[in-house]
C-alpha cells in the first residue's frame, strides 16, 4: 500500500466538502451523455437516474465513497489500485477523473502504462463539477 498516496487522499476528504460546488440542475442535463453506460440505482433498487446501462458502475452514492468499490462491478487491475490506495470520490478527484479518466489514473498512480476502461471525457471543469453535485444531491 502506497501510504503517502493514502494519506494525501485522507487529507484531501477532510479538507474538500462532499457538497459540491456545481449546479445540480446543470448536472442533471449533463448526465444524460453518462446514461449510455452509467445509471443511479439506490439501495431500495429504485432507479433514481440513468437506464438499465452497466457498462459502468452503478454511481449511486458516489460521493464520498473510496474508488472502485461498488459490489458486484467487475473494474480494472488500475481502477482496483486506485481503491487499494485510498482515493476517494470527493468533488476534486471526480472531477479530474471524468475530464480525462488515464490521466487521472497515470498520475494518481504513478504509472504511464495505466489504462482506464472509461473512454467518454467530460471536456469542461464546470460540467464535471455540475455532474457531482447533480450525483451527490442522489444520494443520502
């Protein structure tokens, strides 16, 4: 276990809200482009967000939660270190990842040969950080 990466990541959740900073109403038209392979499912089974798409994990409850860690989703040899290091899903990490989610991944980890199975790119910060607020405000 890497633990200068765990507790930078440690000091990053308690230093960030978990509210987010963006615009929950924007965030909510944003996640339409995550739909194809995200969906928001809470733990009664009602579908809150998204389709029947699992291309991607289930992001309920996403915010605050440790990376690769939701039960059942089959994740990368990457994705998985990034739990095993600690990274949590605050507003900064998320928002880093879903703009460019192998660079995140690269740098987070120390690893140029580092791969995320996640294609799709949120281009603009602000969208990003629309999208967890819009995420989070799904959660409880």
């Amino acid at each position: 276990m890497n633990t200068p990466l765990v507790a930078a990541a440690l000091a990053t959740l308690c230093a960030t809200p978990l509210l987010a900073e963006g615009d929950v109403t924007t965030g909510e038209k944003a996640f339409r482009k995550c739909v194809a392979c995200h969906v928001v499912v809470n733990d009664a089974g009602e579908t809150l967000a998204g389709k029947k798409a699992s291309t991607g994990p289930n992001l309920y409850g996403v915010a605050g939660r440790a990376a690769s860690t939701v039960e059942g989703f089959k994740y990368s040899a990457p994705a998985l270190q990034l739990g095993e290091a600690g990274v949590v899903w605050d507003e900064a990490n998320f928002t880093a990842f879903v703009q460019d989610p192998t660079a995140y991944l690269r740098a987070t980890l120390d690893d140029g040969a580092a791969r995320s199975k996640m294609t799709f790119r949120v281009r603009k910060e602000q969208e990003a950080a629309d999208l967890y607020a819009y995420l989070a405000s799904l959660s409880d």
